[in-house]
C-alpha cells in the first residue's frame, strides 16, 4: 500500500540559488499522527505546500496516496487548515457556513447542499464542539474556538488526511491543550492520517507517534521519547544532521 | 410618476440592476475586489468608442470589451503575471485610454458619452428593458446555482483548490458576471459609477447581517431600494438618476454604519 505522503530528496527555492529545503525525505504512514516543527523561516511551510503539491520541488519527488502531489487526483480527500487561517470577506460568515466551504469538492459544486452534505457539516460541527454556536459568526469566537471551526471545515470533507499549519497561533495555552486532545480523538477515532507543523511541538507531542524537526532538511525523525532534551522547544535549537 | 412609459421603463431597469450589482459585487467584495467594477467599467467604455466608431451597437461592443477585461484582470492576477492591484491598473488604464483615443477618431468625443459615463435610464426603450431583464436574469440564475461556490472560495480559496475546487474556471466565471453587470448597469448608473452599485449596498448590509446568506440577500435588498428611491427623488428633485441612485446607497451605508455604532454603545 502507497504511503500517504512520501518525499524523496526533495530541495526547493523560490527563486535560484535558494534553498529553503534541501534533500528532504519524508514518509507517513496511512493512519500516523505526524508533528513536523522547526525554526520560523525553517521551510516548514513549504514543506506543507509540496505535500499539497501547490509547490512542486525544484529536485526530487513528492508523492500523496502514491501519486505525485502537483497532480494528485483525488484531491478531496485532503483535510488542510492553513496557517493563520482567517476568514476571506468582510461578512460575517457563521460556523456553519465557513464549515460548509469544507463540504463544496466533495458535495459537488451546484445547486444547494443535499441532505447528507448538511448531515456531515453538522457532524463535524458537534465534533469540534461547537454545536452551540453553530449559527454564530465564527469571527465573533475566540481564538482557539475559530481554530475548532477550521478544523471541522477541513473534517466535513472526510479527509484521509488533514495537514494542519501553525494551527494553535494566536491560541492561549488551555485551548493549545484541548486543540491537541480533539486531534488525538480524531485521529484514534476516525482514522484520519495527521500532519501537524508547528514552530513548537507543545502540547501536541504527548499524542502523536512520530516528531520530524525540520530545519531546512530534516535534523530528527523519531518517537517523542527519542527526542534530545535541547530540541522539545525547536524554535531554539541550532541542531545539525 | 409612474403614468409616464419612461419612468415605468426606468423603475423596471432600474429594479433588475439594482438586485443583480450587488449580488454579484457581494463576491467581489468578499474577495477584497471592490474595484474591479471600476476596472471593468472603463474596459466598457473602450467597447462603448469601438462601438461608435464601427456604427454597431455600443450596448454590445461594450458587453464584449467587458468580459474579455473581466477575464483578462482575472488571468493575469491568478496567473502570477501581475499582482491584482497591478492586473487592475493595466486593464483599467489600457482601456480609457484605448477608449479616448477610439471616441476621439469617431470624432465623437462630445457631451453625447455622457450617457455611458454616467448613465441615461430615462432614454431606456422596451427592448432595452428587455435585453437588460433577460440577461439579468441569466446573471441571478447562474449566481442562485454558484452561490455554495462562490461563497466557499470567498471564505477560503487555497482551502478550496487544495480540496480540488477548480479556483480557474471559478474566477473566470466572477470575472464574467462583473463584466455583464457593468454592460447592464451602464445604462441606468453609468461605466464611472456601476462600481459603487456592486459595492455600496453590500458594505451597508455588512454593517446589519447576522451571517453570510443575510449579508447577500440584504445586499440585493438595499440595492433594490437605492435604485428604486433614487429614481423617485430624482423625479421630483430633477436630478440626475444614475448620480441620485448612487448618492441614496452611500446614504444606506451610514445609516447602516450609525446604526451599527448606536447598537454597539
């Protein structure tokens, strides 16, 4: 069976002459929950827009589900919650609208929502739990309730797999906390292959099977318990290969 | 008022693009592409002198200069080829000035263009009424069938294309309904001020809505009103109708605005 995200040897620059990445390589399982950190500026990003394949590597191979990423062909089945998510527009879209817009590949893109599709907006909706303040504007929540909100417009598509970007900036510690528990939850419960990039690991890393701390290559891959004390916090860290 | 056929005319131009400029200017705006009515606008008005100038229609050579400049600003800023601001200033300028110099060879570059520039709904005829009632319906119908669409990627467009959403052919499709609305409107608020009909009325409803959907349908709404009281006051104050339409949205906007400001203290 294909690995969900396999990079090999991938380097990239957005301009020649640069190398935000260089000879990464990268696998995930079908079903792993994988946290990536580093250094701000440390390619994390870019390595997320290659396994989105909205960036294609400038030496390597990026594969998703086997097939390479720049035209992967299943593309619904991807979960992505960007980083510093903000809500496009000035109109104060509810919970259940922004998480609809998760729903629009996979329920098709005409006419109005079918049953089922409003079924699962619902679902996801409950799931975050937000059920609440479904019909409240999302932008009227607090921080680590709006991150629920993306999250659950990336889960109402059914995503094999949900990458995640910075997605506890600008949330205080305790939401941080119940953030990493809701995606441990989703991860033992649905399945769902997670890609977690952070500048930190946090809370995060007593749930996930496997730490990768990138900083322009990849400096470690292993279990939590594997990690060098100096690099839980890997904005800090000057580590080498 | 209404016992005359030229206001009767008016009222039901008038009413056709008051809901469908701000229906279709509620994405743009949401996309943070206010002005891309404006950049259209004067894409218009080099279609308006072609039109002059070749003796056809300057209604439909206005129609096909708008969508090509409605795509055009879309390629070019989805492309990378320019930067949207920039994309808008090239198309925006390239056409007033491929428009002068068009008008200026028809040797009409007279007082007889300021019924495109600003508008003339009280010279509108039947068919006119007509062909703006058929095409704006085609406009609504299209948006009634995108909106889940259109709206999904206003919230969130990168979201959208990594999930597989074709973000091309939906942009295009926005560029393509700005462009019909600008060669719609042209005739009741003008090329210089359709902008501000596809803006105005859903900046004020931003300001009242409790969510998305209400933003859009109170956006139709207060368009609606605009056209139809500035077609009124301008009846009996004798002033301009495109220019009275205008001047009753931005009046919607800081009601809408004051209102908001009185609710929050």
């Amino acid at each position: 069976m294909p690995l969900a995200v396999e990079l090999e040897g991938v380097s990239f620059g957005y301009r020649a002459g640069q190398h935000v990445l260089e000879d990464v390589d990268l696998g995930i399982d079908e079903g792993e929950f994988v946290a990536v950190a580093g250094p701000n500026g440390g390619g994390k990003t870019t390595l997320v827009r290659i396994v989105l394949g909205l960036e294609r590597p400038t030496r390597g191979s990026a594969l998703l589900f086997g097939e390479p990423a720049h035209r992967f062909s299943r593309r619904r089945v991807l979960g992505y919650l960007a980083q510093r998510s903000a809500l496009g527009g000035d109109a104060p879209a509810t919970v259940r609208e922004v998480v609809s817009a998760g729903r629009l590949a996979a329920g098709g893109l005409l006419g109005p929502m079918r049953r089922r599709d409003r079924e699962l907006v619902a679902e996801a909706i409950e799931r975050v739990g937000l059920g609440d303040v479904a019909d409240v504007p999302l932008r009227t929540l607090s921080g680590g309730m709006q991150q629920r909100g993306f999250i659950a417009k990336a889960l109402a598509g059914q995503p094999a797999l949900l990458v995640l970007d910075e997605p506890t900036t600008g949330v205080d510690a305790e939401s941080q906390e119940s953030l990493a528990a809701l995606l441990d939850g989703l991860h033992t419960d649905l399945g769902v292959t997670i890609l977690y990039v952070s500048h930190e690991f946090g809370a995060v890393e007593r749930f996930v099977q496997r730490l990768v701390l990138v900083r322009r290559g990849v400096v470690f891959d292993g279990a939590p318990g594997d990690l060098p004390g100096l690099w839980h916090d890997p904005s800090h860290t000057h580590a080498r290969h | 008022m209404l016992d005359t056929e030229f206001m009767r005319l008016a009222f039901g131009a008038g009413a056709v693009v008051g809901v469908l400029a701000p229906a279709v200017g509620f994405f743009l705006v949401q996309r943070r592409q206010s002005l891309i009515g404006d950049g259209i606008g004067h894409v218009a008005f080099a279609g308006v002198a072609a039109g002059i100038l070749l003796d056809v229609s300057p209604v439909l050579t206005a129609l096909v200069a708008a969508v090509v400049g409605g795509v055009a600003i879309e390629l070019l800023r989805s492309r990378g080829v320019a930067a949207g601001d920039q994309a808008l200033a090239l198309v925006f300028y390239t056409g007033i000035a491929l428009g002068v110099v068009l008008v200026s060879a028809a040797g009409a570059l007279d007082v007889g263009l300021f019924q495109y520039l600003f508008g003339s709904i009280l010279t509108i005829t039947r068919t006119d009424v007509a062909v703006i009632a058929t095409l704006g319906a085609l406009g609504l119908g299209a948006i009634a069938l995108l909106y889940r669409t259109l709206a999904g990627v206003a919230i969130d467009e990168e979201g959208a294309q990594v999930a597989g959403v074709p973000i091309g052919a939906v942009n295009v499709a926005i560029g393509a309904l700005a462009a019909v609305t600008v060669a719609l409107s042209m005739r009741v608020v003008g090329i210089l001020l359709v902008a501000a009909l596809m803006v105005l009325p859903v900046s004020a409803a931003t300001r009242l809505a409790w969510s998305m959907r209400s933003t859009f349908m109170l956006s139709m709404a207060i368009g609606l009103g605009s056209a139809l009281v500035g077609l009124t006051v301008s009846y009996y104050a004798d002033a301009p109708p495109g220019g009275t339409i205008v001047l009753v949205a931005a009046g919607a906007f800081g009601l809408a605005a004051l209102g908001r400001a009185l609710a929050g203290r």
